[in-house]
C-alpha cells in the first residue's frame, strides 16, 4: 500500500505531484476546522433573525426622516457636528483626515471589487437555495459555501490586501502624528525636570527619611514627563478643535447653500469661497463651536452621548488601532 502510493506519486510530474500535495493539505485543514465552522455557522444563524430586525427597523428610521431631505442636508448636519463636537473625537478626525489625503477613490476601487463579488455569491447562494429546497439546519455554511464557489479569489485578495494596505497607512499617519505630540510632552516634562530639581528636590530631601532619597530623582522625572504629555495631549485636543471646528464651518456652510439651491430654496450659491463673507462666516461660526467646546470640556452632554455612541466606539476602536498596530 504505502510503497505503492509512494511509486505512484514519484511518477507524477513534479507541478502535478505540488498539487496533490497541496490538496491533501488543504482537505485535512478543511477537516480539522469543520467543527469550529459548523460552530460558527450555527451561531450566525441564530443571530440572523435579530440582524435582520436591526436592519429592518434602520430602514424605517431612514423612511421615517425622508421628508427632511437627509441626502440634501446630511452633509451640513455632518459640518455642524464636526463645530461643536469635533475636539471630543480626536482619534476618528484624524483619521478621516488621513484618509481623504490618501485617497477616497483608492478605497472605492476595492470596495466596490468587494461589493461586486459579494453580490455574484448572494445571487448564486438565492439561486442554489431556490432550486435545492434543503431545509438544512446548516444553511450559512452552505450558503457561504456557494457563495465561495461564485466569487473571483484573486479580486478578493487583491482587494482586501488593498484596503488593509491603506488602514496600515492611516495608522502611520496617525501614530506620527501623535508620536509628535508625546515628544513635546516629554521635552516639556524635561523642563519642569530641571525647575523641580532646583527648587523642590531641597525640600523633599528635608522631608523623605535618607533611605528612600534614591526614588525622588526617578519620581521627579516620572511625574514630570507625566504632567508634560497631559499637556501635549490637551494641545492637541485643542489644536484638533480648532481644526475642526474651522473645517466643520466650511462644509455646513458650503453644503448648506448647494442644499438649499437644489430643493429651489436659493437660486445660487450667494457665499462662495472666494468671497471675503465667506472667511468672515467661517471666522464667526468656527469661533462659536470652538467656544462652546472649551465650554463643555471637549465632551458631550448626557443626551448626546448616547446618541454618539457608535462614535465614541469607533473613537476607542481607532485609538487602540494606533496603540497595537
């Protein structure tokens, strides 16, 4: 038996014996994660009917709110956002910002790669299901089995190579950008190093018993470069809310004026950006929002705060993202 096979395989040539053997690897880890797949199909399943009911219930939400026109004024109320709440979301910000510099156009290319192949498999995944009427306990597995067979792997893995090319480069855009802002913060702890040391280093050695006079040199600098990020940190968070609420003036009162023009409201744009109203009204809405944001401390009231959170989820998910990655 094992001689045999072993003859028959060296008389394969060598690209059709890579083959078989990559065959033979690929059955046997298709076997060893069957159970965790079933699993993970069974789990799906169960989870449909509550994904469809969250769904359903956002496409009446998204029905309920057409007669105030939110495809004309999403954009103004997305500016408006970006005045008086922007500084609260440094992290998403900055990494929009970061994205529109690469490229939208970039990410829609793989995107829409994404999207076309998804709906070849759903459309093939309906059709199997149509002509098969397998009342199967298993029918995400069989559907996600289907769908595999429908789409291109190459468009696939070219796409999500792609998009997690340009999520890497958000990410150093990111992480240099706040590698910055701890940089000053330590050069800002260094210098209130060397006033603690000239002034209250003397009187922590008059009144720390001399066995622990070792630990007041490192709590110094500790405390001190502490104290210096902080303070770089809340920079930045003001330098952000500046920025945004400049940006967020611009957008809500672009976005506002082409709005109004389009539901016959105006009969042209009256402030274009050419216009020294346009900076003076830019000037006076940003200073606004960004008052208001000192005001509340760079947070939201409680109302909103529920209303935002996926924001401040996606705000942590971002955060942790230039931490790890």
């Amino acid at each position: 038996g094992t001689f045999q096979m072993s003859n028959d395989a060296a008389l394969l040539p060598p690209a059709a014996l890579g083959r078989s053997m990559s065959m033979e690897k690929a059955n046997e880890l298709l076997n060893k994660l069957s159970p965790y797949l079933e699993k993970a199909a069974d789990l799906v399943d169960k989870a449909k009917p509550h994904v469809l009911k969250g769904w359903a219930a956002c496409k009446l939400g998204w029905e309920y709110i057409q007669p105030c026109k939110p495809k004309e004024w999403g954009p103004t109320l997305f500016g408006i956002i970006l005045i008086f709440f922007g500084g609260r979301f440094l992290s998403t910000v900055a990494a929009f910002e970061a994205v529109r510099l690469i490229g939208l156009k970039k990410i829609f290319v793989h995107t829409d790669k994404l999207w076309e192949n998804y709906q070849a498999g759903r459309d093939a995944a309906e059709k199997d299901k149509k002509e098969s009427g397998d009342p199967s306990s298993h029918e995400t597995k069989r559907k996600v089995l289907t769908m595999l067979k429908s789409m291109e792997p190459n468009e696939v893995i070219e796409a999500c190579g792609g998009l997690y090319s340009i999520m890497l480069a958000v990410v150093a855009t990111l992480r240099f950008k706040f590698a910055a802002a701890v940089t000053l913060g330590c050069s800002i702890g260094d210098m209130f190093t060397a006033s603690v040391d000239t002034y209250g280093k003397p009187l922590m050695v008059k009144s720390i018993p001399a066995e622990y006079h070792k630990w007041i040199d490192p709590a110094i600098k500790l405390v001190c470069q502490g104290v210096g990020v902080s303070l770089a940190w809340m920079l930045q968070r003001v330098m952000s809310a500046l920025h945004c609420s400049l940006r967020g003036a611009q957008i809500a009162i672009i976005q506002s004026q082409k709005a109004a023009v389009r539901l016959g409201f105006l009969t042209k744009v009256k402030l274009t950006e050419d216009s020294a109203y346009f900076s003076l009204a830019v000037t006076m809405l940003a200073s606004l929002g960004f008052l208001n944001q000192i005001a509340y401390g760079f947070s939201l009231p409680l109302p909103l705060q529920i209303i935002f959170m996926p924001v401040y989820m996606l705000e942590f998910i971002i955060t942790h993202a230039i931490g790890t990655v």
